[in-house]
C-alpha cells in the first residue's frame, strides 16, 4: 500500500485528512510540523508527503526544500495543500520542486485526483501540444491547413507546470485555450531566441493582460541587451500600438547561458546553437523520460563538420532522448542555396538524431514555401531515409510522452 504523509498544524484538518487519506486507500501518517515532518520522512520515507504552508518551527516552503536536497527524501513526491490562495506562492511551491497544489478552498475531490495522478501513474511525464511549427514567417492558407501556418509555438505540460516553448503567432491560440478555462494561469515561458518568429504572437496572448496571471520568462540574452530589453522593444509604439506597461499580469525575466536548473518537477538544461545571435536549444528532463527542443539551427551537412556547426555537441546534449522536436527546414536539396541562413537540411538532422538514439525525432520550423503537400512528401522520404520514428509536427497535435 502507498504511504502518505500528513504535515498540518490544524489538528482537526490533520485528523480529517488522515481517514479521507485513508479512505482512499492509502497508508497515513501524521505530523504536526514542519520539522517532525522531515524526522519522519528521514527515518521511513513515504511515497508522498501532503504539506501545508503555514506551520510552525519550519515553514512549508523551507520544508520542501529540504525535502528536494535531501539524499533519502528528494524522490518523495509533494503536494501542497493550503489555505494559501495566491499565483506567487503557487509559482514559488512549483518552482522550488512542489508536485501539486492545492488550495483548501478546492473540492477535496481534486487533492485526491491530483494524489491519485502522482501514485499511479496516470499522470504520463510529459504532454506536448503543437500550437504553431512554421518557420519564419506564417503561412496562412488553404495549402498550410494540415501542418498549419503558425509559426513556433510549443505547449508542455508536466503534471501541475506548464512550460510555453517560443512565442510565435501559434501563441495566440494557446492564449485563448488558457483563458477558457477560466483559470488562473501560472506558466514558464521558454524562449530560443528573439527572431520575429519567435516572439511576435506574445502581444496577441491574452493571459499576459490578466493581472491574476504570472509568468517567468527564460531565454537567452543578446550581445548588448537582456531578454527583457529584447523582449520590450517589440511594444515600441513604432511597432505595437499597446503599451508593455499593459500587460498587467506578473512577469518576471531571467537570462540564460548554457546551464541547467529546474523549474516543478522538470530538469531543464541548455545548449547554444548554430544561428545567427544567441540562440538556445532545451532539453527537459523527469521520471527518466527526456524531451529536447531544438529549433533555429544549423547542420551545414559537410563531412567532418561537426566541430563547426557544433553536431558533436549537440549529439551529445540530445543523446537518448524519448522525443526531439527538431528545426529540419530544408530538403537536401534546397539546402546549398540556403546555406548561412542558420537552419538545418532534412538528412543532417535525420543522421544526427539517429547517431544520438533519439528514440522519436518530430520535424519542425517548416518553410513557409513548404506545402501540405509537399509536407507529406517530405514526410514519406523522410521515414523511408530513417532507422528511427519520424513525424513532421501539426498544428494541434498532441503527444503523451
Ligand atoms: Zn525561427
Ligand atoms: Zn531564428
């Protein structure tokens, strides 16, 4: 049987999520602080610890932690389950390594669906949404109704985080979805870069407007700006009649180099790529399943070129991944034209994705001169060429990995 632990000061909430806990087929254990808390966990791990924040002698917060830097605990799965009802605190609970969190004020229906989720596996690692796969520029049309004409755009989901890999026009969609739900929106925004095509659909994202929402934005930052210098010169009155200073929901930014860090339950690492300006690739990492995003790159596909265009690192950084979302823009043959335009022919990306045991490779930053109907051509010579699975990414695809 799997054993949870309690940690609440309330006796009474205690005692009554102890038989609800009970109730739901789990072992239950009990502590009435933070401290007591961590002895317990120390001595006879559980399988998941329910925390909540406000409790004496250690903060809940301070609690988990320790609970993620502990050698015997870091496993131990965390749900926090508070009175605390604020996007901050729930941003700050995810960011330090929280796996779920649940408000009081919620149907004890949901704490029990989130702790069924993260026992038994029915919460898959990752989720992946395309909401735009186009390169460039967008390509609207009857001839792009298939692989559609957004471009970047990538929605990932990790139990309770969620990640938005570039803001391309595809972003706009994704907004309307995540402002439908109703809910409030508490997200990692992930950029590669700050080409038009990467950033042009965020003054269209709805929940950036919303003063409820919050977000924290990482990409890479330029020679002679930060991200967010970067990131704000878009809303110049030339550009965009909307002000930055409208966007009322809380942003906060952070620059990257190549590094690794973790946001939830997610271990992020990063890796520069072949593009003009600073430009980086991600690869996300939980429950041993591993995800990379590789967009804005060049292969130059020369014999022995893979200490210029940076293959062998790159191979590296993406070996054994389970999926890898990967720019393939050109056919081989359309490539020497193209060549310095920093993206990548189809069959370099095909050899270096097989030669690093990606297990799934996902052809994405489509030309926008790229058809549907030349899409599926490309497709089919693409799986005939390949040892590995091979798809091109569509616009609303979705993917459990
Ligand atoms: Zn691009
Ligand atoms: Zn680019």
């Amino acid at each position: 049987m799997k054993k949870i632990l309690i940690a609440e000061d309330s006796a009474q909430v205690r005692e009554t999520l102890k038989s609800v806990v009970e109730m739901w087929g789990y072992e239950a254990d009990t502590a009435s602080d933070g401290s007591e808390a961590l002895r317990k966990m120390e001595d006879s791990p559980p399988d998941l610890v329910i925390i909540d924040i406000m409790m004496p002698v250690l903060h809940g917060l301070n609690l988990l932690q320790k609970i993620k830097a502990g050698e015997k605990t870091s496993n131990i799965k965390v749900v926090i389950y508070t009175g605390k009802d604020f996007e901050s605190e729930k941003a700050k609970a995810l960011e330090l390594g929280a796996d779920a969190y649940v408000t009081k004020a919620e149907n004890i229906e949901i704490l029990k669906s989130r702790i069924k989720n993260l026992l038994e596996g029915e919460d898959t690692s990752f989720n992946i949404e395309i909401f735009g796969a186009r390169g460039s520029i967008p390509a609207p049309g009857k001839n792009y109704e298939k692989y559609g004409g957004n471009t970047s755009c990538v929605k990932l989901k990790a139990g309770e985080s969620l990640f938005i890999l570039d803001a391309g026009t595809g972003i706009r969609e994704l907004g309307r979805t995540l402002s439908g739900t109703g809910e409030k929106v508490s997200a990692f925004l992930l950029f590669t870069h700050t080409h038009w095509d990467h950033i042009q659909g965020f003054p269209f994202f709805a929940p950036a407007y919303d003063p409820g929402n919050e977000f924290i934005v990482y990409g890479p930052r330029s020679m002679d700006r930060s991200l967010e210098d970067t990131f704000k010169l878009q809303f110049d009155p030339n550009y965009f009649p909307v002000s930055v200073s409208d966007l009322s929901s809380r942003i906060r930014f952070r620059d990257l180099t190549e590094e690794s860090f973790s946001c939830g339950p997610v271990d992020i690492s990063t890796v520069y790529l072949n593009h003009p300006g600073m430009t980086l690739g991600y690869a996300f990492k939980r429950s041993g399943r591993k995800i990379c995003y590789i967009t804005d790159n060049e292969l130059t596909g020369e014999a022995g070129a893979e200490s210029v265009d940076g293959a062998g690192r790159l191979s590296e950084f993406i070996s054994g991944s389970d999926l890898c979302i990967m720019d393939a823009q050109y056919t081989d043959l359309e490539y020497p034209e193209k060549r310095g335009w920093g993206h990548s022919p189809i069959g370099r990306v095909l050899s270096l994705a097989e030669g690093a045991g990606v297990s799934r490779l996902i052809l994405f930053h489509h030309d926008p001169d790229h058809t549907d109907e030349d899409m599926d051509l490309i497709l089919d010579s693409a799986r005939e060429r390949s040892g590995i699975s091979v798809d091109a990414a569509r616009e609303g695809d979705s993917l459990d990995i």
